[in-house]
C-alpha cells in the first residue's frame, strides 16, 4: 500500500437510465451517446428488448448486437465482442432482462432457497463487474416497476403512467456513476449523480448536449485543487434543459 494524493485522472461513465415501459430509455440513451461519441459507428447496442434499437435507426449507422438469451454469461459475451469491434459507447438495453432470467433461475433450483442464492449471485456480481472494467462508456436501461396515478389534465382527473423501482437487484444503483430516472413526458431527474452536472436541477430533455457535458466531465485529468470550496456548486449542463 502506499499513499499519495488525490488525483483527476480521466473515467469511463457508468451511466443507468430508468424509466417505465414508453418513457423514451433507448432513444435517450442513443442521444446521450451520440453527444459523447459524435460518430453513430462508434455506439454499439447489445438489445434485449426485442429489436427495439433497431426502431432509432434512421438517427445514424449504429452497431447492433440482439441477445439470443439473458443469462448474464451472454451479456458477458457481448460486452466483449463490441469492445473488439472499436464500440466507444455501450448501450445495454436492457439489464433488467438479466434479473428477471437469474430469479427465473433461482426459482427453479432445488433445495433451500436462502442457500440457492450462493448460485446466483456470483452470477449477477460477475456481470457488474464486467460493466465496470468495460474498456468503453457503457450507458444501461433499466425497466422500472409501473403503477397509474390520478393526474389533473384540463380540469379532469386521468390516470397516468408513473415508475417505480427499477427491475434490477436491490442497491444496484451504487454501481453508477449517475442514474437518471425518465418519466413518460420523457424528461429525466436525477436520483444518483457523483458528476455534479445534474444536481438540483428541474427535470430536463435528453439532448446530445447530455452527452457532451458527459464526455467533458470523464475526460478532466487535473490534479486536486483547494479552489474548489464546500459551499461552491459544481458546474451544471448550460444546455440541458428542454
């Protein structure tokens, strides 16, 4: 071990956006990697939601990659074989899939279930850990729990589409470097942010400004400075706003 002191050197993003089903996840995420990268050819989609990225394709040329299952030895794979083709961004859309195919797993093993999990874990851990050594950016979806709220629009009391918890494992979000939580008008909040470029801010439209900003903040490489003091905000988006 040894100490030394604290220093900016350049991050690759770890970035979640959640959302329920509608909200506009692939599209955001899309518009954010096409600001971070400026090259459709560069952003590479491993999709699990049925050929959903292939809806986006008259936005540019990019890379898709549509998962056979959802084990996540198969995410795995994936992540490997759109670093080999040159991705600078990696959208995986959706990891929710993930969960739901390790419960389904876990649900069908014999004997103790407490114990089962000994199985499953290592599995899920696996998989985080091969998003957080990725060699690219890697932008995840995740699908949220839905429920229907009672809205007032003109006068009149509608139901409305909200969600809710993200289908993933519990915590999951600590993983990332900032989750940004879409609602069916599209526009995203923040629920996570270590960049500072989202916080406190009303919620926003995802633009390629986004990604942008994003890239700037990855990219800062300068050493620790006192100038920065505790009561001074850090600096925001100038363009994120809708």
């Amino acid at each position: 071990m040894q100490l030394r002191q604290s220093m900016r050197r350049a991050a690759k993003m770890r970035l979640a956006l959640a959302g329920a089903s509608g909200s506009g996840k692939t599209y955001s995420s899309l518009l954010i990697a096409y600001g971070m990268t400026g090259d459709w050819s560069k952003i590479a989609v491993i999709d699990s939601e049925n050929c959903s990225a292939d809806l986006y394709a008259h936005l540019g040329g990019y890379q898709v990659l549509t998962l056979e299952n959802y084990a996540p030895e198969t995410y795995i794979e994936a992540i490997g074989i759109c670093e080999q083709a040159g991705a600078e961004v990696i959208i995986i859309d959706s990891i929710s899939h993930c969960w739901d195919h390790l419960l389904d797993f876990h649900a069908n093993l014999q004997g103790n279930s407490f114990a089962n999990w000994a199985k499953v874990t290592p599995r899920q851990n696996a998989f985080i850990q091969r998003i957080l050594t990725s060699s690219a950016h890697v932008i995840c979806t995740m699908r949220s729990k839905q429920d229907y709220v009672l809205s007032d629009k003109n006068g009149k009391m509608v139901p409305e589409k909200v969600g809710l918890k993200a289908v993933q494992r519990d915590n999951v979000d600590y993983e990332f470097t900032a989750v940004l939580d879409i609602a069916m008008n599209h526009k995203a909040t923040t629920s996570k942010d270590r960049t500072g470029l989202f916080t406190g801010r009303p919620e926003f439209l995802i633009t390629p400004a986004v990604g942008q900003a994003i890239l700037k903040w990855c990219n800062m490489t300068q050493p620790a400075q006192p100038s920065v003091q505790p009561q001074t905000p850090y600096n925001h988006v100038p363009s994120v706003s809708a």
